[in-house]
C-alpha cells in the first residue's frame, strides 16, 4: 500500500454482500469472504485470525465477478498451516504483498489477472497436517482449473513447490499468459502438469527472468511434451542463458 496510508482497525470477519463495495484503508483482523460482484479492496492489509481449518484471508470461492484488491498487504498475524492468500477466481490482484501464508494465491477457476505483486516469503512445514504429515506443498500460485488467466509483471519467490503450480485438480486451464516475472525456487518454478485432464493449451510464457535456486536443476519450466508452450525470451539470471522446458 502507499507509504504514510492511514489504516481504521477492522476487528473480526468481514463478508462483503452489497454489489459495489468499496473497501479502502482498513487493517482488518479476521478473514474477507466475497459474497457480491464489483467489489474492489484497496489500500488495506488483511491479517486473518486463529483457524480450525483452511481458509484464505480473501475468498471469493463463489467468483463474483469484478473483485479488485489493488495495494493490499496479505499478511496472517497467526501463522498457520491452514493459512491461504486468495482463494477463487473472477479478480483482479494488482501490487499487493502476500507473504507468511502457504499458497499465496489458489485458483479455482479463471478470469484473472495477477500483476506486479510480490508473492514471497510462503510457510513451509515439514510435517503438515494437511498434508498427512507429510511437507507442505507451498505455491506461490496454484491454478487448479480456468481459462483466462494473465500473470504479469510479478516477483514470485520462496515457494517450496513452486512458483506457478498448474494441478488441473478441478478441471482445464487453457489461456494462460505468464509474462515479465521474476520467478526462482521450488522443484521447478514453473510445472504445468495434465494430470488426468490432459493437455494444456493456450500457454504463453514469455519474457521472464528466473534464478537457479530449483530442486531440480535447471528447471525454470517443467511440461509434458503433449502441452505445447509458446517460450519467447526468458532467460536465467545473471548469466541470461536461455530457458527451455524441461520434459515432464
């Protein structure tokens, strides 16, 4: 958010339900559920509270259309395995500070669009109960199912898992365009997997840089051969070698 923004202390859980809802310049202290279209946060951090189960401190789980969190801080006050950023779809993220949570953003469907934000700094437990005990699978983002979706402009670092994690868990992602990012860590910083919906089509990656500081060696990108990416001048930093997909 701006420098010198003045913050109005929200105690508790806000559920947005009026169409239209402009909220600006809140420190809200409990979880934000999206229950109205043309909602647009801005200027605010959002801390959560104690959990008993996973939730994000912004759902829009129902995808009402037009959600805008422009210059928001995500940030838990708890730290938490049960922690998520945003959940949903059907929004716009522009400039915000997502750290301390386990996904920093986890799409359930698509039309959105993700845009020089910081995502970095993601929880990470060795044994997550979430996980049957096993590591967290931290993500800076998760897409699990939907066209449309334009990353652009992002500093995506500090995932265990990945930067960009396509699961298709849900359903087909198709139309998506991640360009102009810093991305570095997880196994690979980018793994687009088919899973039992088959290729991915309409991928566009482009234009990014990426660090070395993957599990696996080299692997900026990791696909199967089935899914056909347009890669165009992305490179590693510092040397600029060029970035090619690593065989899923």
């Amino acid at each position: 958010m701006p420098a010198g923004t003045r913050l109005t202390v929200h105690n508790g859980d806000l559920t947005i339900t009026q169409a239209g809802t402009v909220i600006d310049g809140l420190d809200i202290r409990g979880m934000v559920k999206i229950e109205a279209p043309n909602v647009t946060i801005r200027n605010s951090i959002v801390r959560g509270r104690d959990l008993n189960g996973p939730m994000a401190l912004i759902g829009n789980l129902g995808g009402y259309e037009n959600l805008r969190i422009i210059d928001t801080e995500l940030f838990p006050s708890t730290p938490s395995p049960d922690v998520q950023g945003i959940y949903g779809y059907n929004f716009e993220a522009t400039r915000l500070n997502i750290h301390g949570v386990i996904d920093g953003i986890h799409l359930t469907g698509g039309n959105v669009a993700i845009s020089d934000s910081w995502v970095h700094d993601n929880l990470h437990y060795d044994r997550d109960p979430n996980q049957g005990g096993t590591p967290s699978h931290d993500d800076s983002i998760q897409i699990q199912e939907g066209s449309n979706i334009r990353i652009d402009g992002n500093r995506l670092t500090d995932a265990w898992n990945a930067s960009v994690q396509v699961t298709q868990d849900r359903g087909d992602v198709s139309n998506l365009t991640i360009t102009n990012n810093i991305a570095d860590g997880g196994g690979c910083s980018i793994n687009l997997a088919e899973k039992a919906h088959g290729p991915l089509h309409g991928v566009v990656i482009t234009d990014n840089t990426f660090g070395r500081n993957t599990r696996v060696v080299d692997c900026a990108v990791i696909a199967q051969s089935s899914t056909k990416v347009q890669m165009l001048h992305n490179y590693y930093t510092p040397d600029d070698t060029l970035v090619v997909v690593h065989p899923g």
